[in-house]
C-alpha cells in the first residue's frame, strides 16, 4: 500500500520522490485483518501525511544553449525571457552571439519552430537536462486546473 500510494502523488498525481517513511506499530485482528485492508490503511495514511508535509512540485530545468547572428539576439532573448527562462550568459564572437539559459522543460516544446522564425531560419540551438526545480505556484495553478480538466 505504501508503495501503491507513493506512485500518485498529491498534487499532481505525479510519482513521489525522497521521501521516508517509517511504520511505528500495527496491530492485527484474527476477523478484521487482511491484506486488502492493511493495504487501504497504508495509502490512506500516505496520502494524509504528504498533505500535512506540504509537498512540492518540481519541474526538469534545460541548459540551453543558442546559437544566432548578432541582428537577432534581441528577439532569442525576449523569447527565453517568456518561456520563463533565466539568461546565464551572452558571448559575442564575430557577429555571432552565443546564449546560455536555463529553461524549464515544459517551455521548449516548439522551440525550434520559433528560433527559425525569430531567426530566418540562421539560429540554432541545444539543450540537455540540468537540474530540477520547484514549480512556481502560478505555474502550479495553471497545471492542477487542465489536470483536473
């Protein structure tokens, strides 16, 4: 049960992670007691205690890594800015600017159709995964909403 419970979180019914758990005491009765119902004791006392432990919700952050004419540096870094992205670095080169950000997963989906078009199609890009982090709560809002549908 406890396992079963730790595969739905709270928040998002996503599965949850560093988290311990230790059982104290259990009693068991000869008519009562099964495996079903220690099972449903386990995940109800799970769910309970993760709601008073006051859960997060954490979201995969990307470095990415841009890579674009001078002309259009402007455009990619308003773009990283509202996709909630935090600019780490710039480095001009020879009439090529090279941007290094961290943005959250959930922000690049398309990322390459609108760094072509920001770009005329002369920027490129990279990502790979670099940390996690708390969703921010008006985040958290707008994901619990579609969720629930």
């Amino acid at each position: 049960g406890v396992e079963e419970a730790l595969l739905n979180g709270v928040i998002h019914g996503s599965p949850v992670i560093d988290m311990k758990i230790q059982i104290m005491d259990g009693s068991y009765h000869e008519v009562d007691s099964n495996e079903l119902a220690f099972k449903m004791a386990a995940i109800f006392a799970v769910k309970d205690a993760m709601q008073k432990a006051g859960p997060i919700l954490l979201e995969p952050i990307m470095l990415v890594e841009c890579s674009t004419p001078d002309e259009f540096q402007g455009d990619i870094l308003g773009d990283i800015n509202r996709r909630r992205g935090k600019i780490m670095n710039v480095d001009s080169k020879s009439l090529t600017s090279i941007v290094k950000a961290e943005v959250p997963l959930a922000e690049m989906f398309g990322y390459v159709n609108t760094i072509r078009s920001l770009s005329r199609g002369r920027a490129a890009y990279s990502m790979e995964p670099s940390h996690f982090e708390q969703v921010p709560s008006s985040v958290l809002a707008q994901v619990t909403q579609q969720k629930k549908g």
